[in-house]
C-alpha cells in the first residue's frame, strides 16, 4: 500500500476512534452498502 493512503487511513482511523483494520472494514462495508452488494441491517432507518 502506498505510504500517504496508508498514513491518511491511519489519521482517520484516529480521528473515528477505530483501529486501522476497523477502518479499513468500515469503509469496505460502506462502499459495498452503496453499491448494493452488501444489504443494511433490518434496524438501518437510512434509504
């Protein structure tokens, strides 16, 4: 991985209170909710 995404993931992470593996899982889940391939919790009120 390239050493600036790397240290922007990590500042993140920082930023959100998450481990960097939690970030990075965070934001694949994001990305695959928005695509449509990964469904939202039952719970989830968001369109």
């Amino acid at each position: 991985m390239d050493k600036k995404v790397l240290e922007a993931l990590q500042r993140w992470a920082k930023d959100d209170l998450r481990s960097l593996n939690g970030q990075v899982e965070w934001i694949l889940r994001e990305s695959l909710r928005k695509s449509g391939r990964f469904p939202r919790p039952d719970n989830d009120p968001r369109p």
